[in-house]
C-alpha cells in the first residue's frame, strides 16, 4: 500500500483530475436523479375486479368469488386469497409469498391470467371479464384534484381537465372518481306495457335485434363486384323512440315511445363524491414510474394556476406528495449542511485549517461520488436514500480523520510531508479497510430483510456501503496527497489535546488495578438497559407520529337512503371544516364504499362512507395527526350515537402498510358459531385496558325482498326461472340493451322500470312476463316476496367465510403483540372456528424477528473479518464485546426520550455499532503494533490506548455535530430520521467510554486469561 500512496504522491495532477470527475459527475447526477416520496416497489398483490350488476352479496359471493377462488387455488406461491362480495360487486386480492421474486411473482402472475381466462361458467349479467392488475407504489396516486359545482357545469368543464391534465409529461393515468359516464334510460310504464301484451324481456330482446349493422356478402357482375352491407344502428333518440315493439290484432304497431320514455342520467355506480362539504368530482392523478415527481407536480400546479375554471366551479388540490417530498428533502439537506458546517469548526479547532478542510471534503466527495452509481441501479432520491445519507454522515469522515491524526503525528515526529503520509498510510491502512468492511457487513443483513418493510429499506444498506467505498477512495487515493503539503505548527489547541491525552493515562494507569471491577460495572449498565427495554421501552417498527391525515369510515343503519346519508355526514363535515386552517388541508368524501382506496371508482350501499382528512405537513402544525383526530371524535361522537352511526378513525399510515393495530380473523362456514365467537371475543375486548375502539366487518345491508318460486306452477304456466329472474333484474337495476354513437362515443340505453314501478313493492307481484304461448303470466300466480337480513359484504380469508374483528389500541398502554398474546391464550383455534391473525402485531413479530437475524448474522460477518484483519481469535471478541454495551445508551436515550424502538432506531443501533466496531478495531490493531514493537507490557495497551484518544475523540464529536441538527430538527423535522440520530448521538457519547475505557480493560483481562492459561499447563 505504501507504494501505492508514494506513487500518488507523485502525481498529484492525476489525483486532482480524479477528485474533479468525480465531483462534477456527482452534480451532475444530483441535478437529473429522479424524486419521489418514497421508493417504487412492488408489493406482491393481485387485485381482481368482477362487477355482476343488480345481483346481492349473497348471489356474488356463490356464482362469481367462489367460482374465480376454486380456480385460484391451482395456482402456486400464494401467502393468501382475500376476497370481498358486495352488491354487483366481486373484488379478489390475491397476496404472493413475501420471499418470491420478480421472477416468480411474473409467473404468479401470469398463471391468473391464465386461470381468469379460462373460467366460463360466470353469469350471463356479469359485466364484461374479470379484470385484474398488480400493486405496484406506483398505483398510488400522486395528487387528488378535487372539483366541486354545478353539475351541468362539472359535464362540460372535467372531460376538458382530465384531456389536459392526462397531456402533461410524466403522468400515467387519471382516475375520474365521482363522474359516471352518462346513459339514455328507457324506462318503461309496466301498466301500459301491459296492455299491449308486452313484458321487459320481449321489450328488451327486441331493441338488441333491432340496432345491428353486418354484411351480405358481394355483387358479382362483369363490369365489377360491389359489396352489399346494412348499415341499419340507431342514429337518433326518434329511432329509438320509434321501434316497432310488436303488431296489434288490428294490424297497427305498439311502438316503444307508446310504453316508455327516454331519459339521458348519469351511470348508477353507487358511489357519491363530497369535496370541501360539496357534491363534486375528484380527478386522481398517477405518474409514470420512470418520471420525476417534484417536475411533474410542478407542471400540474402551473396549468391549474393558469386554467379558466368557469363560476360556481370550485378546484383544489389535496394529498400533494410533492410537498411531503420537497419538505424531507428540504429539511434533511439543510440539516446535513448544518452537520457538515459543525464537523469542518470541530476539525479545525484541532487538526488545524487546512487539514480540516480535506479531512472535511470526504463527506461531499463520498456522497457524491455515491450519486455517480445511483442510476445505473434504478435507485432514485426518496426518503429512505435520504436517511441512508444522513445515518453515514458520521461516519464517512472517520476514516479520514484516523488518517489524518496519524499524519499529523508523523509530522510531529519530524517526517516530511510525503514521507509522513506514506508511514501514515502504512500504519492504519488495513484496520481502516476493515473498519469500513466491518460496517458494510453490519448492515448488510438489513438488506435481506424480506416482505413489504424489508423493500423499504433495502436501499439503506446499499447507499451506506457505496458511500463508504467513496470514502475509502477519498482516503487511500486522494486525502493522502492534499495531506503532504505543510508543516505542522505547535499550537494551543494541540497542546490542549495532549493535555487530555495526559488525564487519559492516568485514568488508566488508575483503572488497571481495578479493571474487573470496571468490567462488572459496564455488565450492570448492560443488565440496567436490558431491564429497561424489556419492561419500559414500546416496539413500532414504523411510528405514525407524521402521519399526514386519517380517514373517518362511516357505518349508518342498513337501508339509510342517500339523501339521508348526504344529510348526516353534512353535519361531521362542518366540524372538519371548523378545523384551524394551520391544520387542515381539505377533505374529500366516498359515500358508498368503505375502502382506503382512493380510487375506487364504484361504491355499493349509501349506508357506507369513508372521509379522507388532509392535513398540512407535520412541521407546519403543532398537533399530531392523532392528537387532532381523537379531538375530533370527541366532538363529533354524542352526534354520532344519536344518529347510531359507528365510527372508526384510522391514521393515514407513512411507510410501509402493516395494516390496522390488530385484526383478528374468526373463519366458519356456519353462520352462527362463527358469530358467537366474534361476539366472544368483542365482549373480552372491552375488559383491556387501552383498546380503544371496536368493530367487525359483518355489517348489515340493505332488507331484502326474497323472490321465492313454485316451481310447479310456473311450469304449468309455461314460464321459466332464468325469465322470472332476468325479468326482476331488468325491471329493478336495469339492462344496458343496445346504444348509440354519439360524437364518435358509444352512449349506452340501459332499459328499466319506471320510478313509481320500482318504488312501490305491490306492484312487483303485478310485474308479468309471457310465457312459451305467448301469453303474459302475473309474478303472484307463481311466486311470492319474504322479507330478509342481508349483509352488505361477505368476506373470504383463503376461500372460508371471515369475519374480522379490528379497532384502534392506546399503545402507551398496550401494544398489538400483547393484545394477540391475550387473545390466543383466552381463545384458543380450533378446528371447528379456526382463529388467526393479520395486521401489525403479525408484521411487527415478522420485522423484528427478521431483525435478530440480520443481527446475529452480522455479527459472525463481522467476527470473521476482524479475525482476518487481527489474525487472531481470541482479539475479535474483545472488538464484538464493545457492541452490546454501545446498545446501552441507545437504550437509556429511548427511555429519555419516551421513543419507541422503531425500525430506524435499529438501523442507528447497526450504525452505532459499526462505529464502535471501528475505533475498537482501531485501537486493537495499534495496541497489538506497540506491542510488537516495544514488548508486552500493561503500559505498552495504555500508550496504544492513549494514541486512539484523539482519532476516538474527534470521530465521536464530528458525528454527533454531524447527527444532532437532524436529531434536534433545527432545520426542519423528520419523524423517521430524527429519533434515530437522537438515539445514535447520545448512544455513541456513551460507546466512547466503551471504546477509550473498557477496551484496554478487556486487553489486559484477555492477558491475565492467557497467562492463567500458560501457568496451568507450566
């Protein structure tokens, strides 16, 4: 190595040129990489969709999920089939095993592609094919423009944004979310269709034969061939009004406009859009999975500035991730720059100007030339890079700083500048190189993790071993030949450090003779934190204290009309909108639908609403998301229990999705066992203490009216059931039975009862239909109507009917592991109301236990590479044996700060670690040098003990000054990153003691060991 560093020496042109590229291809790199809030991933679901309009939850359940379930079972590598059956709705998410691949989940993929497209036996009114599509980050919108008006002003004015908006480079799609396409009804007077003999289905099977266009084949004749077509579709509402619908006994015609009338409305998709406490219409926009997000949200906001929005019409934007991602981005480079600036003073003060400036530069020239690989691997600028960069700032100068120390000391000691850098070099080039791969293979694991959190986070581990093989580059290639040049000058800061330097050994010169009583003093530290964090310190792997806004989800009384809905949740909407504007953002409601999918397009019963709540970025305001919503609960809920309304507040979750705080599956067939248990379990629920609210998904629907056949008798009549049941579903949702073009747009004629037919259940057993003689049959010669409960959804978990029972926990005072554990010792599976669970406590219990094994396995990487560095196997435990007791002040900082140990609190644990690992490894390699210089004596491990004080010292306080402005938030807060710079700053003021006392300690235990040893076989 010290060839290498003379030969560079030499060449300082070269070197600079090196460092220049670098430099200006990192800038370069900075300026074009792609933004985004958080990194794109695929998470491993399938979504089907299969919409079978008019038919009951009950009817989608047997003839379209069951039958789309039986074939999904063939296919393989599935964690879990969950389906949902609504009114004239069917929806399937099929969840991959987390450990499959891109490749594997392709194939998974394409195998319900191929089962969907086999089955064939769906019924005849299910509206087109399943559809089916993956889950991708990118599937999540990016912006919800949410317009509210008149509605006649809203048809012209949308289709004109959405063209525009669509145009804009870099986004993907558009979602119209409350804006139908329109339809022509042709509702028929039953009464009146009657009296001429006709019944809804010859109505409708006559309109489908009428509206055709074919061809005939060619004219074939000498001079030439002509083609003979029939171009005979409807081309005006007249024609269709017109259509002769049968003949009369007296030979004129009954035509349709005699029997029926003609009425253009919107398409009933069940689901009704409130913006800002107005009907309205939310535009949800995605972008394209290579674009930038920041210049693509830019684009949308200056054509929304700049647009003519016409009077009475209302536009504003909500859910803007480009804030959320400009802000993190913003807060987290000001508060680096702010580290850097603190580092460069500290650095100054004692190594001097000039060394403090290059030492410094490794952190610019690391992260940069990091940036250089980013591309090339598909990595973009998110906030887990971000927190990568930050979690290495610390530590990327430390290498530089062990070398800089030493070339300093060799100038001390009268080398010259080059000779000085070479012995330098010489000196600390292996333990650096390990010290750096000892860190790389600490968070290496973290990689490995699996599952949806683990493609988090993956990139951390990534962006920590690039940057520090830029250091590494920085420190052997470049550092070096900047070092060389000037002279060493004694000055006070110096003579201060030596006079610490002093105080040191005498420290040690003192503890020698009680170092076992240093050792059992650092062991009841460690047996304090571990007390602690088993009975005081919370685990969440992912703290939502950020988060952005929650969603209230609205349960009225089954059969609540819309109107009556809308009048209801009016009122909760007054109380969000007296929100203080520093707070609230906006909101958007869904009245039709519980989901947490903003893009859902069709809603199922009035009775079910969800209510989006926007509020502005977490350092804007000085109240949680959570502190806001459970005022909002309070004020809300005495017009809530009047109205017996259930409502459940849910944060809107930053991260990865874990679901609800617990969720408890109870799976029967039967009906009633399955309820009993859940009633069981509810009841047990509201005796523990913290949970906070409770509900289940087995919500009732709308009555139903249950048409019950004889058989017998409409047989005899000459009817059939498929004519019975086609008929009620024609008179009641409607059929689209033909269309026309309209502007070059198919517009569709759906045919229907009339209002005052479908409102009136008498009239329904006078609804008729002809039978095989042509006559017409009353519905109450063959049938009759009984009244019954329904449910609005049925749930599958794994092809088994499901209920799930879910809440909110106080996790101050119970935790969702805690909760499950209650749970299954009260509640034992079995096989006839077999038990499980989802949600956190499951993906908390998965994270964490992945989490020990990312650990342990670092460790034996890390062991391996100490042996090899130190050539010894006994000395790497004396390194690892530091690790532990670094833990302990990351424990007590946690308790301090009453934080929970979160996924990124564990991240700062592996940084600190490697830090620790770094300067024990350092100060082993040194000891061991002085040692095999000088003999084995216990003032040779205090002298090379000594020689590490200042090197310790300086990497402890620049990383601290590096990490505590993010920490503190003095530029700006971020909930994720900022508790784990706390946790790491503090941790590593304490792993100081570890390093400056407890290592030579352990060195001179080590000796007593070995000649204990050496005695006993003497």
């Amino acid at each position: 190595m010290d060839r290498i560093t003379r030969f560079l020496t030499e060449r300082p042109l070269m070197v600079n040129l090196l460092m220049i590229t670098v430099l200006l291809l990192g800038f370069k790199t900075v300026i074009g990489i792609k933004k985004e809030g958080f990194p794109s991933i695929s998470k491993n679901i399938i979504s089907i969709q299969t919409f079978y309009p008019g038919a009951s939850a009950r009817d989608v359940e047997i003839n379209v999920t069951m039958t789309i379930e039986e074939e999904l079972e063939k296919v393989a590598n599935l964690k879990e089939v969950l389906s949902t059956s609504s009114e004239g709705m069917s929806i399937i998410t099929i969840v991959a095993d987390d450990d499959v691949d891109d490749a594997q989940f392709k194939q998974i993929y394409d195998d319900v592609g191929e089962k969907l497209a086999s089955i064939s036996n769906l019924p005849s009114g299910v509206d087109g094919k399943p559809s089916y599509r993956q889950w991708t980050s990118d599937e999540m919108p990016v912006l919800e423009i949410a317009i509210s008006g008149d509605y006649k002003k809203l048809r012209k004015f949308i289709p004109y944004l959405y063209t525009e908006i669509k145009r804009i480079s870099g986004v993907s799609e558009v979602v119209k979310v409350g804006f139908p396409d329109e339809e022509y009804q042709i509702v028929v007077d039953m009464e009146k269709a009657k009296k001429n003999y006709l019944d809804l289905q010859s109505i409708a099977n006559t309109l489908k034969a009428r509206n055709i266009e074919g061809s005939g084949g060619t004219l074939e004749s000498y001079i030439g061939e002509k083609k003979i077509v029939a171009y005979n579709k409807y081309k005006s509402l007249d024609e269709v009004l017109d259509t002769n619908l049968r003949r009369t006994y007296t030979g004129s015609g009954v035509r349709l406009k005699d029997i029926a009338e003609i009425k253009r409305v919107p398409e009933n998709l069940n689901l009704t859009v409130r913006n800002s406490g107005k009907r309205g219409v939310s535009l949800m926009v995605k972008k394209k999975g290579n674009s930038d997000l920041l210049n693509t949200l830019d684009k949308i906001h200056s054509f929304l500035n700049n647009v003519s929005v016409p009077v009475g019409i209302k536009v504003i934007t909500l859910n803007d991730q480009s804030k959320f991602t400009r802000n993190r981005l913003k807060l987290l480079t000001s508060n680096a720059l702010m580290g850097i600036a603190l580092v460069v003073v500290l650095l100054t003060l004692i190594l001097g100007r000039r060394t403090a400036f290059w030492t410094a530069f490794s952190i610019p020239f690391s992260i940069l030339g990091m940036f250089i690989f980013l591309p090339g691997m598909d990595l973009t600028l998110n906030a887990m890079t971000l927190g990568g960069m930050v979690l290495v700032l610390g530590i990327l100068v430390d290498d530089a700083i062990i070398l800089s120390e030493s070339v300093d000391r060799a100038k001390e000691e009268g080398h010259s500048g080059a000779d000085a850098v070479v012995l330098a070099v010489k000196q600390v080039w292996k333990p650096i190189l390990g010290a750096s791969l000892t860190t790389m293979v600490a968070f290496w694991p973290l990689s490995q993790l699996g599952g949806l959190p683990g493609k988090f986070i993956w990139i951390i581990p990534v962006i920590v071993a690039l940057s520090l093989v830029a250091s590494l580059i920085d420190t052997f290639f470049v550092l070096p030949v900047h070092l060389m040049h000037g002279k060493t000058v004694e000055k006070k800061e110096k003579r201060f450090v030596k006079k610490l330097e002093k105080m040191h050994k005498n420290s040690l010169d003192f503890l020698k003779n009680y170092r076992y009583v240093v050792l059992f003093t650092f062991i009841m530290l460690l047996a304090s934190a571990g007390f602690i964090a088993k009975n005081y310190v919370k685990t969440d792997p992912f703290p939502q204290d950020s988060a952005e806004g929650f969603t209230i989800q609205l349960t009225l009384p089954a059969g609540t009309s819309l109107e009556l809905a809308q009048d209801q949740i009016k009122v909760i909407e007054k109380e969000i909108s007296a929100l203080p504007p520093a707070e609230l953002d906006g909101f958007s409601v869904r009245i039709g639908t519980h989901a947490q999918d903003t893009t859902i397009e069709r809603g199922t019963d009035p009775h079910l609403a969800i209510i989006f709540i926007y509020l502005k970025t977490y350092i804007e305001r000085t109240r949680t998301a959570q502190e806001i919503s459970s005022s909002l609960r309070e004020k809300i809920l005495p017009f809530l229990k009047d109205k017996k309304i259930e409502a459940l507040f849910e944060l809107t979750r930053v991260g990865p999705p874990l679901g609800r705080a617990f969720e408890i599956r109870v799976a029967s067939e039967e009906d009633r066992p399955r309820t009993a248990k859940v009633e069981e379990i509810k009841s047990y629920l509201r005796t523990v203490k913290g949970v906070l609210e409770i509900e289940d998904d087995n919500i009732p629907g709308k009555i139903e009216l249950d048409l019950k056949l004889n058989f017998d008798k409409l047989a005899e009549m000459g009817g059939t059931v498929a004519g019975a049941l086609s008929t009620i579903r024609i008179a009641f949702d409607g059929q689209v039975v033909t269309d026309i073009i309209e502007h070059n747009v198919p517009i569709d004629f759906r045919l229907r009862l009339n209002r005052k037919g479908r409102s009136d259940r008498d009239f329904v057993n006078s609804l008729s239909l002809i039978n095989k003689k042509g006559y017409l049959i009353n519905f109450d010669h063959f049938s009759t109507f009984e009244e019954k409960d329904s449910q609005s959804e049925i749930f599958h978990v794994n092809n088994r009917r499901t209920t799930t029972i879910f809440g909110q926990l106080d996790k101050d005072i119970i935790s969702p592991g805690k909760l499950m554990d209650l749970v299954k010792e009260n509640f034992p599976s079995s096989y006839q109301v077999p038990i499980s669970y989802s949600g956190e406590p499951v993906e908390n219990e998965k994270i964490f236990g992945n989490m020990k094994l990312a650990f342990i396995t670092a460790i034996i990487g890390i062991f391996l590479v100490i042996a090899i560095i130190l050539n010894s196997i006994s000395k790497p435990f004396i390194v690892l044996s530091a690790i532990p007791f670094a833990v302990v002040g990351i424990i007590y900082t946690v308790f301090a700060f009453s934080m929970p140990l979160s996924i990124f609190i564990m991240m700062g644990v592996v940084g600190l670690s490697g830090i620790v690992v770094n300067d024990s490894l350092v100060m082993v390699h040194t000891i061991d040098r002085i040692i095999g210089e000088k003999g084995f004596s216990t003032n040779a491990v205090i002298e090379g003990a000594v020689r590490r004080l200042r090197p310790v010292l300086l990497t402890t306080f620049t990383t601290v000054m590096g990490l505590l402005p993010t920490g503190y938030a003095i530029g700006g807060y971020d909930p994720f990153i900022a508790p784990m710079c706390l946790a790491m700053a503090y941790g590593l003021l304490f792993a100081t003691l570890i390093t400056l006392i407890l290592i030579p300690m352990l060195y001179l235990i080590l000796i007593d060991i070995k000649n204990f040893g050496a005695s006993k076989l003497s």
